[in-house]
C-alpha cells in the first residue's frame, strides 16, 4: 500500500510539472524532477531525453552531479550499454571523489571499465535476461555432477577404509574406528543460514532489524557459535527475535529446529541514499571449529538526498536594483528529509530587505535563515528572499551560498549561490 501511494503521488507530481512547463520558464530544477519522477515510473527514455536537455540547456547546473548518474542509470535499464558506460565514466572523472559515488551500481562500473578497455558495447535487447538462465541451467548441471563425484568419492574412500580394516591388526582396527566415529559425526552436523527474500533496507539514523535464521539439518542436536562482521563505523548487534536486549553468541539446535535471529543496526546520518553496507552471519560448529558458513547481507541506505538551487531573474545588475532571489530545494533521495535548516548568505554587493515569510527571516543584511519542516522523496520547496544591488557595488562572477542543514541526522551540505554580475555605468 505504501508502494502504491508513492506511485500516486508521483504521478500527481509528473501531472503538475508538465503544466508548470507548459505555462513557465523550463528551470533546471524542474528538468530533473521530471526525468527523476519519469525515472521512478521506469519510462527510462522520456528519462534519457529529459536529463540530456537539462546538460544541454544548464551546462553549469549544481545537480549535474545527480543528472549524471540517473542519465547513466536510465540507459542502462533501457540497454544502451554503450552510453551507459560513456555516461558513468564521466560522471567518475568529475564526481568520483564525491560521497555520492559510493551509490552507483556495481553493473555500471564494470560497463565503464569494459568501454575504457576498447570493448565496443552493442544495445542490449533482452537485458540479458535469457543469458542468465542459460547460465543458472548450466551452474545448476555442474553442481550436480561435482555433487555425483563427491558422492562417488566418498563412496570409493569408504570402500577403501573397509578394504584396509581386514588387513591391519585389532589395534589398527580399533584406530580406524575412533576416526570412523570422529567423521560420522562431523558428517552428521549439517546446518544453513537462511537470509530474508528481497532487497535489505535500512534508513539512516534509525535501527533496522535484519532477520536471518539457522536451521540444524543435522541428526542430532548441535551448539553454533554466531558472529556478526560488519564495516568499520556501523553499531550492530545479533540477537534473538525474541529477545532484542541480550546479544547471543551460542545457541543449541536439536534436529530440524531453527533459530531466529535478528542483526540490529544503526546506520550513520552521513550514509548516501542507495550506497551498500555489507553484514556478514558467520556460524561455526561448537565440536568442530573448522565447520564453519557465512552468509553476507547487502544492505541498502535510505536517506534524503538534498540538492539546492538559486536564481535570479538575470544575470546582469544594476546598481539600486531591486532583485527577487530564488532558493529551491529538492530532494531525491529515497525517504524524506525532516527538519531542515537553511542559511542563505547573500554577496556583500546585495542587500537583504525581506525574507518572504514562510518560515524565513532576516539574520542581517547578508543573511537569511529557513526551517522547512519535511521535503518528501521527489519534492521540492521553494523560497523566495528579496534583496537591492547596493549603489557602488561592482564585480563580476558574483555568488552567495546555501547551507542545508538535516538536523535529525546531523547533516551539512552547502551549495553555490546564483551567478550575476553587476553593470558598470
């Protein structure tokens, strides 16, 4: 149901921004929210076209780092290989060093790779998609014919065991025996770990509860010892399902039982929507240490993702002026962002006259501050200052600054004000 109603919402969005465009100026804001919403609704191309216009019309545009990476997403889901790759190594020449390169998909850097390595990346048609069964066929006949050997190998081990036992003496045979027992009961423990279906989420700055279970398949009850390994930064904790307070590291399965466990975690404010955590399960057998599995779990953040833009109406001044100074923030992260404060500091060759209300005030000539309450997942809000180009101001390639502060998550970012500069008499 929650699925459904963000589909409506974004539908209801996609439905106010195509009149918005129809009846005023297109923004580059509106650009990318029309190409994130279309993107959401898998209409990839309508995406492609969007994003490619925003580049082409507001080369300079703060969010060219976010259109960078849904244009290479967008032509990967329609199977341009090639401009997929061509698209993500660009974006890592300009924002690989950035936080949110952490989120592209692992798919996308290993096209990039292909491309820089000369491969030529034909449009995939089918997305591969019967490659990979052919392929899961093929695994599947490979497993049962290691599975048929294994079987066969032990079936000729054990033979040879037997064959030995009559010619070694009662001591020997008494050996054999004691070792016999040792691998029928290292036999004897079978055991999995067995992770939830679907994709693992977690949303940044609140607990999430990862389920996984262990089943003993073995003939006999058996004691596991439980490890959690996790990245360096994270807090987690392995537990029972029904019992959260207490961590656990031992617990004793008799045959065919299962315990539920639970991985708690926490995930840092300062996690980028869509990057990846990997969590690890590792179970060992209490009798025999080297009787060991591990299941790793990927687990996906969810955060806002704040962008901010200004304007103003030209980008040429005059002195005396009276100038309206835009401030628009949008948010494409997965989940909304709360509580937000905005620090909008003006060039020292404008001076702030009024804050426009909604939540705005004035600090000083120079500054105004905002508090925004929510920005939902593929939202915006707008806010509007006024402000006069001082008498004997000059200067060109002004700006002023934007600083968004998330401060349920302890989060600080800041963004470039509009660019003007100012006529000379």
């Amino acid at each position: 149901m929650r699925r459904s109603l963000s589909l409506l919402l974004c539908a209801v969005l996609l439905t106010f921004l195509a009149l918005h465009s129809a009846l005023a100026e297109i923004d580059d804001s509106s650009l990318f929210m029309e190409a994130f919403n279309a993107f959401q609704h898998k209409d990839y191309l309508f995406s492609e076209e969007r994003l490619n216009q925003l580049n082409q019309d507001f080369p300079d545009s703060p969010l060219r780092d976010v259109t960078l990476l849904l244009l290479a997403r967008s032509y990967h889901r329609a199977g341009e290989n090639d401009a997929a790759a061509r698209t993500i190594n660009l974006f890592n020449t300009e924002f690989g060093s950035s936080a949110l390169a952490g989120s592209v998909d692992e798919e996308l850097l290993a096209l990039g790779k292909r491309q820089k390595a000369g491969e030529k990346l034909g449009i995939n048609r089918h997305l591969q998609l019967a490659a990979r069964k052919v392929r899961n066929e093929q695994l599947s006949l490979e497993r049962a014919a290691a599975e048929r050997t294994e079987h066969e190998r032990l079936a000729r081990e054990k033979a040879e065991r037997e064959r030995l036992a009559h010619e070694k003496a009662e001591t020997e045979r008494r050996e054999r025996e004691r070792l016999a027992a040792i691998k029928a009961a290292r036999d004897a423990i079978r055991f999995s770990i067995e992770p939830p279906a679907g994709d693992l989420l977690a949303e940044v700055g609140t607990v999430a509860r990862i389920p996984f279970e262990l089943v003993n398949h073995g003939t006999g009850s058996e004691e596991f010892t439980l490890e959690a390994i996790f990245p360096a930064g994270l807090n987690v904790t392995l537990t029972a399902a029904d019992d959260l307070r207490k961590p656990v590291t031992r617990v004793l399965l008799t045959p065919t039982q299962r315990f539920k466990g639970i991985l708690s975690l926490t995930l840092p404010g300062d996690r980028v929507d869509n990057s990846r955590q990997l969590l690890t399960v590792k179970v060992t057998s209490a009798r025999f240490n080297d009787l060991s599995q591990s299941k790793t779990l990927q687990v996906l953040a969810q955060a806002p993702l704040l962008r901010a833009v200004t304007r103003l109406p030209h980008t040429v001044v005059t002195p005396g002026e009276k100038l309206s100074y835009h401030v628009t923030v949008l948010n494409v992260g997965s989940i909304a962002a709360k509580e937000i404060d905005l620090r909008i500091s003006l060039p020292p060759q404008l001076k702030l006259t009024d804050a426009g209300g909604n939540n705005c005030w004035v600090e000083n000539e120079q500054l105004a501050a905002c508090r925004v309450s929510a920005i939902g997942s593929g939202q915006l809000i707008e806010r509007t200052l006024s402000a006069t180009v001082r008498e004997k101001a000059r200067g060109k390639d002004l700006r002023g600054s934007v600083e968004v502060l998330q401060t349920v998550l302890q989060t600080k970012e800041s963004f470039n004000g509009a660019n003007f500069s100012i006529k000379t008499p």
